[in-house]
C-alpha cells in the first residue's frame, strides 16, 4: 500500500515537469503556462505543417523561374542566404514554390493531424518568440504554421488560395502576468484583454479558434464576417468558420526562440535548434500565378488581389515583433476589447 502510495506520488509529482520538459531551459515558465491552445476547425483539410518540410517540398522561384545559386540543399540554417543570390532584392523576390501542381493538392499541403495530446511531433509547426521589451514587459509571440491556406468560396469563386501560411497569437506580459492576447486574422486582427478570453479547461491558457482554411485564429466559435476590414460581423459575405474541432497545442512541438529587439537578432534556447531561416524575407509559397496559368482564376480581371490563388506570405520576421501596442504597427488603432466578439 504504501508503496503504491509513494509510486502515485511520485508520478504525480513527476507529471508536470515531464510536460515542462517539452520547452527548453530558459523559456519563461508564465510564457509556457499562459500560452494559447488552438481548436482547428472541425472541418479543416489544411492543417498545421512541419516548418522545414516546406523547404523539401518546394524549390525557391525568382520571376517565376527557379534559381541555379543559392544553397544546396536549403536546410532551415541556410534559407536567409537566398536574400542574397542575384536579383534577390533582399529576398522579397524570392518565392518558395511548390515542387508539385498545387491544383493537384498534393499530400504534403492537408499537413498533420494532432495527437490525443495536440501534438503535430515530430512535425515542428510552430515558432514561439520571446521579446523582451524592457521595463518587465515581454511579448510572446506563438507562430503558427501551415502549409496551405484555402482562402474560401464566395458566390461560385473559391479566392485567396496560397501556398503557406503564418498566422499567430501573441501574449503580453507585465512582471509575468498576461495583460493582453493579439490575435492575428488576415492583414491584421483583434486583440482582447487577457482577463476577457476564454480559457482552456477552465485553467489559465487562453483559447484560440484557427479558422477554416484562412486559420485567421478568433477567439470565438461561430461566424466571423470579415468583408468591411477590420470590423468583424456575426455573419456576411465573406465568412470565416471557427468550431471546437481538433486541439492543437503548438507548445508540444515547437522551436524556442528569443528575439533582441535592440540587435534585431534571433538566439534560440537550444543550441540545436535551427535559427537562419528567422532571417529569410521571401515569401513561403508560390508567386501569384498570371492569369495566363490554367489553373489560376480571377474573376474581375482588374482586381487581382480577388483570384483564386495569390502569393504565399513572408514569415514571422514580417509580424512586427518589435511592436509599441499590442497590435502590429500598422497605424490602425489598437482597440484591446475587454469582450469578446466574432
Ligand atoms: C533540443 O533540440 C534537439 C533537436 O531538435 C532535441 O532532440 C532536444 O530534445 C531538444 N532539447 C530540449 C531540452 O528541448
Ligand atoms: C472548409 O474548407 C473546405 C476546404 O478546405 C471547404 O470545402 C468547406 O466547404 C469549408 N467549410 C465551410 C463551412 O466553409
Ligand atoms: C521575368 O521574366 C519575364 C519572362 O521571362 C521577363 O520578360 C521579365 O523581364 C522578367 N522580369 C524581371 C523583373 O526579371
Ligand atoms: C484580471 O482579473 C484578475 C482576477 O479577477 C484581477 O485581479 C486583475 O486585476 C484583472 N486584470 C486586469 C488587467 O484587468
Ligand atoms: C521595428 O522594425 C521595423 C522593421 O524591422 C522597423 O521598420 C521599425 O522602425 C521598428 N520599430 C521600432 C519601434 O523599433
């Protein structure tokens, strides 16, 4: 018996540091403990990605064509010196671009289904970066990745179609006490008070609903019309769907970083994780495709934002991490709701 009692204690007592064990030294523990847990949706084909694999999946393209020079293979501590090959334009010409049709869906692009415990291991489909900001106030950005984002259909056209996608929450503290949640949904998002979100299993870690196909991340289930930018409606034209389907904790299998916003340099907590591609400012999918491509589909010709497959987005080096407001620096006011909405 008493035995028993001392195995159960000592498992007990065991359980936690065993799933502290998932991050490496030196991460914050409020950063882990308040870290958001994401419900996919129910429905979602696209789901989280392996980080690297979308470098073996796809070859970088320059106009279209695929560059000669440049490092070979492309590994995840190499990718930052394509901002540098010929015509690069510091990396803002270069596109990631899918090895495979992606009119053909191949496999790699549904990504990995979570565990029974929300884990994509050994697929790393997540980047969380820890900015100091001085005066005890730290950022903790949680970078989601998936490798394709279905942008949705409206009226007989499916639109917004690319290949990657990087959407994130961040979270900041104050003396380690969360004040406030950003939630990142297409060009920008919402952000709410900390104390407003929903919580996971009525504990601390706030919830976030990745939407389906866009996984724009609310902090909400239901409807969320985003049509008018930046005012999100109940329902409308263009809707974005959020559910309680599969629960992804993107802490499970990530890469740890912090982030110097005064160097603007990347460090990673373990010393074998890869940090480089932090630095590449090309874009993680395929270029726009003309519309001279069979496959591509713009139904109001001169709008060529509206087409059924557009460009695949930078990475998280783009998202603001050096940001004043909780909210990217965009000039749009910030509005940190103390409720929640859609
Ligand atoms: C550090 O990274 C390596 C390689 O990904 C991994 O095997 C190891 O478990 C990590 N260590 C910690 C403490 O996270
Ligand atoms: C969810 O996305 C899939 C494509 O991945 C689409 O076929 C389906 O209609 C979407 N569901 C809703 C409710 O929009
Ligand atoms: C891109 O390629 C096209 C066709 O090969 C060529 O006409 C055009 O000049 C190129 N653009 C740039 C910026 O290199
Ligand atoms: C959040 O709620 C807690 C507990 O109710 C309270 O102590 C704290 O002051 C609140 N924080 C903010 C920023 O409102
Ligand atoms: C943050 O970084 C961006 C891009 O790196 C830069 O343009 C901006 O001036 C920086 N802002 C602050 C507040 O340092």
């Amino acid at each position: 018996m008493a035995f028993f009692l001392l195995l159960s204690l000592a498992l007990c007592s065991l359980a936690s540091p065993l799933l502290k064990r998932q991050a490496p030294a030196g991460v914050p523990q409020y950063v882990l403990d308040y870290a958001p847990i994401v419900y996919l949706y129910s429905g979602e084909k696209y789901l989280p990605s392996d980080i690297g694999a979308q470098l073996t999946n796809t070859h970088p393209d320059l106009n279209f064509t695929a560059i000669t020079d440049g490092p070979k293979p492309l590994t995840l501590d190499n990718l930052n010196e394509l901002n540098n090959v010929n015509g690069a334009n510091d990396g803002a010409n270069i596109y990631l671009t899918s090895n495979e049709n992606v009119a053909t869906n191949p496999a790699y692009l549904n990504g990995v289904l979570p565990d029974s415990k929300g884990s994509t291991s050994p697929a790393v489909s997540c980047a969380v970066i820890v900015v100091d900001r001085g005066s005890n106030s730290v950022d903790a950005f949680f970078m989601y990745f998936y490798a394709f984002n279905y942008g949705g259909s409206y009226v007989d056209y499916v639109i917004g179609d690319h290949v990657g996608d990087w959407e994130h929450n961040m979270v900041r503290f104050q003396n380690g006490v969360p004040q406030a949640v950003w939630y990142s949904q297409h060009s920008n998002g919402e952000a709410f008070t900390y104390n407003a979100t929903e919580k996971y299993n009525n504990g601390v870690r706030p919830i976030s609903y990745s939407a389906n196909g866009t996984h724009a991340n609310y902090a909400i289930t239901g409807k969320h019309d985003h049509t008018i930018p930046d005012v999100n409606l109940p329902d409308g034209l263009i809707v974005d769907y959020t559910d309680k389907g599969p629960l992804w904790d993107p802490t499970l299998s990530a890469y740890y970083y912090t982030y110097d916003e005064g160097t603007e340099r990347f460090a990673a907590y373990n010393d074998s994780t890869p940090v480089n591609w932090l630095y590449f400012l090309g874009a993680w999918g395929d270029e726009q495709y003309p519309t001279s491509n069979p496959d591509q589909d713009c139904p109001i010709p001169d709008i060529t934002e509206l087409c059924k497959y557009v460009s695949g987005p930078t990475g998280p080096i783009t998202k603001d991490l050096n940001r004043t407001e909780v909210c990217p620096d965009n000039g749009i006011p910030c509005i940190i709701r103390p409720v929640l909405t859609p």
